[in-house]
C-alpha cells in the first residue's frame, strides 16, 4: 500500500509549462501502475496519462503531445510534464496508484490533488 502526495500545481500562463510531482511512500512502489487524473470545476474526473509499471504509457487525446507521464522508482516519485498549457487544463489534478494485478483493489490509493490554473 502507498501513500500519495501532488505538488508543483500553480498558476501560469497559456503556452508555459509545469511539471507536477506525486510521492510516494510505503512498499512496492515500482509495482503500481501510476495515473495522473484531473477535474475541472462542474466537470467529471478524467483521466489524464497512466504509466504501468512495465513503462508502457497512455494519453488522453486532448493532451497527446504537450504531456509526458515518467516515474523515477528509485524516488517513489512519478511525474507529469505538462507543455503548451490551455486553458482548458485548468483543474485539480490527482495522482492514483493501481493496485497491481491479483492485488487486492483496495491497495490502491489517490493523492489529494494539486490545482493547475492556466491563464493570461
């Protein structure tokens, strides 16, 4: 079971860059899957990028190109890179851990989010 922690949300301006982090603490870090999502105010929570923990990775289609999803096992830390911002990726984004497969679901875990606002 981990522990999740967000950071590096702020304010920046459209076309800049932010680079989230997650830490994580607790066993088996490298085991988990790792999924950034967000959620935009009045919206759904969606999900953004996901890494498994073999290195394979996912996009959403509206971030294909501008985000890179990357973990660094030895630090427990798993990443978001986010280039070329809009404003339509003004949200609340969240780190989520998946529990590996044959774990029990509830290993899994959800950071408490860290709010990205883009805007001029």
């Amino acid at each position: 079971q981990v522990q999740l922690v967000e950071s590096g949300g702020g304010l920046v301006q459209p076309g800049g860059s932010l680079r989230l982090s997650c830490a994580a603490s607790g066993s088996d870090f490298s085991m988990y899957g790792m999924n950034w999502y967000r959620q935009a105010p009045g919206k759904q929570r969606e999900l953004v990028a996901a890494l498994t923990s073999g290195g394979s990775t996912k996009y959403a289609d509206s971030v294909k190109g501008r985000f890179t999803i990357s973990r660094d096992n030895a630090k427990n830390t798993v990443y978001l890179q986010m280039n070329s911002l809009k404003s339509e990726d003004t949200a609340v984004y969240y780190c989520n851990a998946e529990a590996p497969t044959g774990w029990p679901a509830d290993f899994g875990s959800w950071g408490q989010g860290t709010q990205v606002t883009v805007s001029s």
